[in-house]
C-alpha cells in the first residue's frame, strides 16, 4: 500500500512539471504582459487558437489560491481575463437567471470576465459551469443584469 501511495505522487510530479515546462514556447511578449498585469501568475496550462482571425494565447493560471484565466493577442495586447469568484458574490439578478434556467442545480465554478477594449476594462459578465442532477455538467455566461449572453436560454 505504502509503495502505490508514492508512485502516484510522483507521476502528479512529474504531471505538473511537464505541463509547467511547455510555457516556454508561449513568446516572450505575451509572457511579459501576463507577468506585468499578474505578477504571481502559475500557469497551469495554455493552448494557441485564432479568434477574428488573430493568433490568441488562451493562458490558465492561478494566482494566490484563484483561479484565472487570460486571452492575450501574439501582439501582447489583452483580449480578456478572467478570475474565479465565490458564487455568493455574485449580483442578485445573475443568481435569480441561474436559478431560472437551472432550477435545484448547483454553481460548481464562476468565472468573472473582463472585457479589455483599447486598454479599458469593463466586466462583461459571469461564465457560470452549473452541475445537473443526473445531466451533464453545462456553462452558462450571464451579464450582471442576468441577461443570458451565451449558453442554454441565449436571449435574442
């Protein structure tokens, strides 16, 4: 028994120096916005897409004991970022649409979301990932005034 217990903590070692190792090839200027706007930034992991046919880099990291997340252009310009928050500070009317849409079911995380626009920042809302009974896990963005602004009950 003893013996499993520790080679499992070692591949979890292992496990996260490999994924720590790969920010290496995330370029230096995205790297050095990342680390002026969260200076304690600890990737977790992060993937390259195309968003309005631009290079984004999609960074996971945490900060402290939070959860957060950064889209930042190859030019080093931020897209967004986003930072966990406990559900009871949430605002009324993003509460009263969960529970609209997702009657008895439980907010698992939430996500605030910072829109950054010409250097501005403004919140643009909450990606909520809600846990079903007996259904699948579904996420949910939802505006402070709890209009729904992506996800099942999408408004038009």
């Amino acid at each position: 028994m003893r013996a499993r217990m520790i080679v499992v903590t070692l591949s979890v070692v292992a496990f996260a120096t490999a994924r720590t190792a790969t920010a290496d090839k995330i370029p230096a200027i995205v790297m050095t916005v990342l680390t002026a706007k969260f200076p304690q930034a600890k990737i977790d992991k992060w993937s390259k897409e195309k968003e309005d046919g631009k290079e984004v880099y999609d960074i996971e990291f945490k900060q402290g004991d939070r959860k957060f997340e950064a889209d930042i252009f190859a030019d080093g310009t931020i897209h967004n970022w986003e930072q966990q928050v406990e559900p009871g500070h949430l605002p009324q009317a993003v509460v009263q649409a969960v529970n609209r849409q997702f009657p008895n079911a439980v907010m698992k995380e939430v996500m605030a979301i910072t829109d950054v626009k010409n250097g501005a920042e403004r919140l643009e809302g909450y990606e909520i990932v809600v846990r079903r009974r007996l259904k699948k896990d579904v996420e949910i963005t939802i505006a402070s005034d709890g209009k729904i602004l992506e996800g099942p009950g999408k408004e038009k």
